[in-house]
C-alpha cells in the first residue's frame, strides 16, 4: 500500500485493491518470480506497467538480476529501452549491478546502450567493463 491518503476516484488506478497488485507485481519483479510474472502478464497486466519512479517491470527485474525475468518480459513485448524517470535503463541498470548476462539479453531484446542518462556506455567505461564497451561497438 502507499503512504498517504489515497485520491477519490472512480479511476482503476486510484482503486486501493489495484495499487496493492501493482505492488505485488512490482515485487514479483524485484524477486524474479518469473512465472507468476508470466502469468499477470498473460492475463492484462501491461508488461511496461511502471511503479512511481518510472521504473518498469522489465527494469526492476535486469537490475535485481532475474535473468528469466526479463526474457519472459522481453518475450511479452516489455520495452528494454523505457527509461524511469530518473532517465536510467533497463540495460545501464544491469551493467551498473554487473549482470553481463541480462546485458546481452536486453541487446539481443533491442536494447540501445547509448540511451538514457547515464547510459550503459557510459557505465560500462565507468566501471572498466571493456567486453561490454566491445559489445556495445566501443572502443575502450
């Protein structure tokens, strides 16, 4: 649930019951539980829902290193480029926390390295990461 009081609306996403299972779902995300993921997703639930931060299931997911996660969301037609409002993506998150794995699956998704603020290029020269620079088609 959130803090504060909940604004009065007929609106979906301001019904108490639908910010709880975005949460949970968030959460799902965060945990890599990859096949309730699958099936929320399945049945309606968008799979570039984003939380209030912008960050998207897909983000949550690459950056907590739930590599199944983000293949089933990728699958599902999540946006691997979808910046959260701070302006970091799903790909500068993974290399930021080193999950070389779920860099190249978000490049083979579409994934552009060279997007958001910073971007995994930038990350990558930042952490000393030159395979990734080399999979990015960047020199060291």
């Amino acid at each position: 649930m959130t803090d504060g009081p909940t604004p009065q609306s007929n609106e979906p996403a301001h019904d108490p019951e639908v910010l709880e299972l975005a949460q949970k779902i968030f959460g799902l995300a965060r945990h890599g539980d990859t096949d309730t993921i699958a099936a929320y997703v399945d049945a309606g639930v968008p799979a570039n829902l984003t939380n209030d931060k912008g960050d998207s299931l897909i983000m949550l997911a690459a950056y907590h290193g739930h590599a199944p996660a983000v293949q089933v969301l990728l699958d599902r037609g999540a946006d691997p480029n979808k910046p959260n409002d701070n302006g970091q993506t799903p790909i500068a998150g993974a290399v930021f926390k080193g999950e070389d794995q779920i860099v190249r699956m978000l490049l083979d998704g579409g994934a552009d390295p060279r997007a958001g603020q910073p971007s995994a290029v930038e990350a990558a020269r930042t952490f000393e990461k030159p395979e990734l620079l080399a999979l990015f088609g960047e020199a060291s």
